[in-house]
C-alpha cells in the first residue's frame, strides 16, 4: 500500500467517525439499551470508534515507517 492511500483511508475513518459520533449521525444508535459491557449502547458506539482510530493509526505508523527515511548516518 502506498503511503498516500494510506493518509487517505486513515483520513476517511476519521472523517467518518467524526459524522457518527455526532450530531446527527450518532441518533440511530443514540439509546441506553442494551448495555455492551456494562455501557449505554451510546457510549459503547464511541468507545468502539475510538478503538478503531486506536488500530488504524497503528497500522498508519506502520505504513509510515516503511516510507520513512533514515536520518543521520554512521557516525
């Protein structure tokens, strides 16, 4: 995968998240029931968004790491 589709499938999530964790895109899944883990479905809905951002910006570094170039030499 190339570094730019990378940034652009990373930025996408985000963007997507953003919607869904806010007006008016959380109300689908704005309700107390059932409790996942004992949380509101609500709250279980953004814990898992922002576990997923957890993951795909790990897997972004990764990607960047290939792409990065080694400062410095030997010295």
């Amino acid at each position: 995968m190339s570094l730019k589709t990378a940034r652009i499938l990373a930025a996408a999530y985000h963007l997507l998240m953003l919607y869904f964790v806010t007006w008016p895109g959380i109300l689908p899944f704005a309700k107390a029931e059932p409790l996942i883990l004992g949380l509101p479905f609500t709250m279980a809905w953004i814990a898992g968004w922002i576990a997923g951002s957890v993951i795909v910006l790990t897997l972004l570094d990764r990607v960047e790491k290939r792409f990065r170039v080694v400062e410095g030499g030997d010295d």
